[in-house]
C-alpha cells in the first residue's frame, strides 16, 4: 500500500468499516473481460477469515461467471465527503475502503443459504429476521454467493 498513513490493520476499526459499508462491488473475471457488479452483502468471520455473502438471481452473468472461474475481486467504500481546499490542487476526499480478493462459491445447501440470507439482513438493516427460521422456502428463490477473502486491505482517509 502507498498511502501507509491510511491504512487501517486495527481489527475493531476494520470491523467499523465493514460495518458501515452497505454495497461491495463484486469484480469478476472472463475469458476476455472482467465485469464489475455492486451488491449489498452481509459478513462474517469464519476461523479468522473474512467471509463475503451475496443473494442474486439463481441464474445469469454472475453464476456462469463464477462457475467458469472462480476467483474474484471486491471493493466496498464508505463515509464519503468532500475536503475543500483553497486551490483545486488541495481538495481531497474523506472515504473509508475495504479491498480484496478472495475465491467464490455457489452455495446449494438450504440451511447453509438461510443463514446466509440472515447475514445479510442482518448486515444490512440490523435486525434479526424470524422468516428464515420459520419459512425455509425462501431460500429457494435466490442464489447464494459465497466469497472467502484471501486478502485484503483497509484504508481511510479521515479530516485533517
């Protein structure tokens, strides 16, 4: 990383990043183009890695994407405001950002996808959802994407 006074390697303030981030762009590589695609998520740790959740469509673009390779790139930011400066030269952006890269699965098992879908909305709206528990349908309805990050860097920038 360049920019070393902006890492973050703190596992709390990490943790506060993941938190307050609320869409990750998932970046995907073809055989002969790399597509980008913003999704909401949940998160967890899992044995001390970084675990990635995603609902889609159970078929399209991303599923035979990940089927054919899946390795792939994420980047999530958050806490976006504009640092104004007296010349254009010294204008900056506040932000706070996660990137990384990790291996992608298809989840299938019904119990694995409804606590799935339950970190994600819990991630996102911060409550707990009995639906999951008491209608297993639901998971039927949508796809499961699995990220285990391999690696991954923080970063911030916060007001001087």
């Amino acid at each position: 990383m360049r920019r070393k006074d902006r890492e973050v390697t703190n596992s709390v303030e990490i943790q506060k990043i993941l938190d307050t981030c609320k869409v990750c762009r998932l970046g995907l590589a073809g055989e002969d183009e790399v597509y980008i695609v913003p999704m909401n998520h949940g998160y967890t740790f899992e044995n001390g890695k970084l675990v990635l959740y995603f609902h889609g469509a159970r078929e399209g673009r991303k599923i035979e994407m990940i089927q054919k390779n899946p390795q792939v790139g994420f980047e999530m930011d958050c806490n976006h405001e504009l640092e104004e400066g007296k010349l254009a030269c010294q204008y900056s952006y506040i932000y706070a950002s996660v990137i990384g890269s990790g291996k992608a699965e298809i989840i299938d098992d019904s119990d694995q996808k409804l606590c799935a879908l339950s970190v994600i909305m819990k991630h996102q709206t911060g409550k707990e959802f009995e639906e999951f528990q008491t209608n297993p349908r639901l998971e039927k309805a949508v796809a499961i994407i699995r990220v285990e990050v391999n690696e991954y860097t923080c970063k911030k920038h916060i007001r001087d």
